[in-house]
C-alpha cells in the first residue's frame, strides 16, 4: 500500500466513523422522541380511563355509604381498593351463607339488604340477643327485605307478546 492509499484509506475511515456518529445521534434522538410521544400518549390514556375509574370507584363508595378518603399516593388508592374488594368479597360469602341457611338461590337474596341488615344484627349482638349471624340474618330475612319480593305478572299481554313472530330454525 502506497502512501497515497493509505491516507484515501485513512480519510475515509474518519469520514465512515464521523457519518456513523451522525447517523447514531439523529437515531437517538428519533428513540427520544417517539419514548417521549409513547410516554404522552399514555399518560392521556392512563388519565382518561382513571378518571372514568375513579368516578365509578366514588359511585360504589357513596352507595354503600362508605367514607372516601383522599390520598395523593397509588399505595393509599391501592389500600381503598383492596378494602372494597374484601368487603365485597365477605358480603357475597355471607350472602350465600344466608341463602343457604333459608334454602333459597343465591339470586333471590339481596346483597344490599344484606349489607344493611349488618347495623340490625350489631345492634342486636350488643343486646345479647344474638351471637352467629348466619342464623340471626335468616330467622329475620322478613322483616330485614333480604329476600327479594317475588315480581307480579301484568296480566295484560305486551304490545310485544301480541306480535307474531317467526324465528329462523337452523335446522
């Protein structure tokens, strides 16, 4: 190799590794921006559909008659919805005690009379007139509405009874 082809070959090199840094920094920066944009882009998702979560979350909370405390840390959120979670969880179970205890389906029992028959039976725990739940919520499942009322049937036919309809057999 000459002295001419070594310097050619010199010269592109540093001009090969000065277009590779170029290239690296415009590709870098092109990755920083589309993280940045993914990053926005979720963010607003994040934001919209906990919006919708908390406002649901603040409905479950207010029927039930729970207290909403307010915390500025996930932990806290976290905290409250695991409480939730864990009295729903227990509520259905006693339910389904009390369904079975009065030898009726799950469905024809109330959760929420349920759920507000808990105040009756304190009351009455703490006047010593009663100590398991199971049984105290089933003997006054009358008086507390825990079994739901059996719907009437209007004995007029609907507008949509009185159509005759033909379905398509797949036969």
């Amino acid at each position: 190799m000459t002295t001419a082809d070594q310097q050619l070959h010199d010269r592109t090199a540093s001009q090969i590794v000065s277009i590779m840094t170029t290239e690296h920094f415009a590709l870098q920066g092109a990755r920083a921006a589309a993280a940045s944009d993914t990053n926005g882009r979720t963010s607003l998702f994040l934001g919209s559909v906990s919006s919708g979560l908390v406002d649901g979350y603040n409905a479950v909370k207010r029927l039930l008659g729970l207290a909403y405390f307010w915390v500025g840390s996930a932990n806290g959120v976290q905290v409250q919805l695991w409480a939730i979670w864990l009295l729903y969880a227990v509520l259905v179970d006693l339910t389904d005690a009390v369904a079975e205890e009065l030898d009726q389906p799950f469905a024809a029992l109330s959760l929420e009379m349920v759920y507000r028959s808990l105040y009756f039976f304190t009351a009455a725990d703490q006047r010593g007139e009663a100590t398991d739940i199971v049984p105290y919520l089933a003997a006054e499942a009358a008086d507390l509405g825990i079994v739901k009322r059996k719907r009437k049937r209007d004995p007029t036919p609907s507008r949509f009874d009185q159509l005759r309809l033909t379905f398509a057999s797949t036969a």
